[in-house]
C-alpha cells in the first residue's frame, strides 16, 4: 500500500535492517475501546507492507481503551515498546513499556504496570538515554488534571521494567508563547486549556539536546520544538519562536533515513479518521519544514 492509504495517528520510525518499521495509533479505535497495534514495513518510505499486528489485548491484559502513540526503541539488544493504554470502567491513562525480540513482535507486557503516576492522566512516553546511558521516560501530563499541560520526565530502572524516584516538569504548555492558543472543551466551559502531546527527544552530532511536542495554534495542531540549555533532559527549555508544523498535523518524531538524511513524521490532518503518516526533510538549526 501506499503511504496516503495508512490511517494512523501519532506515527512514528524505527529503522532497522535496512527497512522502516511504522508504528501508529489507529484512528478507527483511537477514541474508545480498543485491542491492538500494528506495525507497517517499507525499503523507500512510500510502499508499505502490512498492517501486521504486533500486539493483541489478551484476557488477563487489564487495558481495554484508548491504544495510543506506540513508539518502538532498541535498547541492550531487545525492542521495546512504550505505549497510552486506559480502561473504560476507571479512565485513566497511563503509559506501559512492553518487550519483543523483533521489531515485528509479539509485544508482550514487561513494566511492572504503568511507569506513570497511577493518581495522574498520562500520555505518550517516550525513551531518553542521558548522556551516561541513564534511562528516562518523557511523558504529557494531560491537561485533564491540571489544564496546562506538562511535559515531564522520569528515571528509569536499567530493565525498564519501573520508575525510580519522582517525576519532575520540564515545562507548561502555556510557556510556549507567544504561538500557542488555549483550547475550550465541553466539560469544562470558560476554562482555557493548553494541550501537551506526543514528545519526542533528539540529540545532533554536537550534542544539542531538541525536544519535538505538540499543542495548538492559530491553525489548529502544531509540531513544535525546544532546546535544552545544558543538552540534558533536566536543563531549561527554551522554545523555538514558531513551530516546525503549523498547519493542523502533529505528534511527530524524527529519524535518519537509509541515505542519512534527517527526517520529520507526523500525522496530517489532525483529523478523526482521515490522519495519515507524512513525510518532510528537516533543517533544526533552521527550524523549518
């Protein structure tokens, strides 16, 4: 199949093998009760084979809605999967870490539950290898809780199986001005909201630490980009004056093709139903797309 016939959200790329691996939401579940993830399997980024599902819900498995944002890391050997997981009877999102041999799965359950605060709604984890080869997981805060959302990040056990220690805010949504827009919501009338979504870190060959996350514009959803000051996870953030995609697509990652050339995917439009994968060559030092 071709790239515009895949419906997903929230893609991301793990280039192994001399192929690309994508991973995503699906949109026809993304919103309710749900069951597994797939992944879809290219040499050029435009023809693509699959789906293959790469995990099932299975009895005992206690998450049965909200599937969101997998993204699959190599790490000491084995691939891993951190992904959203919710249940319909308690609504509380959190992000699990799960384990395969291939990137083709099965992806079977490795975190001693949700890395997440079990109290907090939590979304779209994503790895961090410090500059020691610590890991971290970087994660949103969902608004829902505190309606300026965060991005905050949390020390791992060297098996990714736990958390260690206390989650701590590298920022607020609202701290990206002066391009980003609050939100309204039915449930919650005349209150502004500020959305965090989908982070994802990536270090150049100079060692400048860039954070990608989304939220919302004067066009709708953004792809934007921040920049630590001590290219660490625990510096301050500052935020790049305008985001890297302003025109209602987000939740991106990037990744180096097979060529060598830096590359950002998101999902456009930010619309249910209608997302697919995109594709664009991307300048950091420029900022733009």
């Amino acid at each position: 199949m071709k790239t515009e016939d895949i419906v997903i959200r929230d893609p991301f790329v793990l280039v192994e093998n001399g192929k690309y691996y994508l991973y995503g939401t699906r949109s026809l579940t993304c919103w309710g009760e749900a069951s597994g993830f797939d992944v879809y399997v290219s040499a050029d980024l435009e023809n693509w084979e699959g789906p293959t599902e790469i995990f099932h819900k299975t009895d005992d498995f206690p998450y049965d809605k909200n599937y969101w944002a997998p993204e699959v890391h190599k790490y000491n050997g084995a691939f891993y999967m951190f992904a959203t997981f919710n249940t319909v009877k308690y609504d509380m999102k959190g992000t699990l870490i799960l384990k395969a041999d291939s990137p083709l799965g099965p992806f079977k359950p490795h975190s001693e539950g949700k890395i997440t605060p079990e109290s907090w709604n939590c979304l779209d984890g994503t790895f961090y290898l410090d500059p020691s080869g610590n890991p971290y997981m970087i994660f949103s805060h969902e608004w829902v809780d505190i309606f300026d959302g965060e991005i905050c990040a949390v020390k791992l056990s060297k098996d990714l199986k736990k958390a260690e220690g206390e989650p701590f805010t590298l920022f607020k949504a609202s701290s990206a001005k002066p391009w980003v827009r609050p939100i309204t919501h039915r449930r919650y009338p005349g209150k502004e909201i500020y959305v965090t979504d989908g982070p994802f870190s990536y270090r150049d060959e100079n060692g400048k630490l860039y954070l990608l996350w989304s939220s919302f514009g004067d066009n709708g959803y953004v792809e934007a980009l921040a920049v630590s000051d001590n290219g660490d996870v625990t510096g301050n953030w500052t935020h790049c004056e305008k985001p890297l995609f302003s025109e209602n697509g987000g939740h991106g990652m990037l990744f180096k093709t097979l060529e060598g050339k830096l590359m950002l995917t998101l999902h456009y439009p930010n619309e249910n139903y209608h997302e697919h994968p995109a594709f664009y060559a991307c300048n950091l030092e420029s900022s733009v797309v």
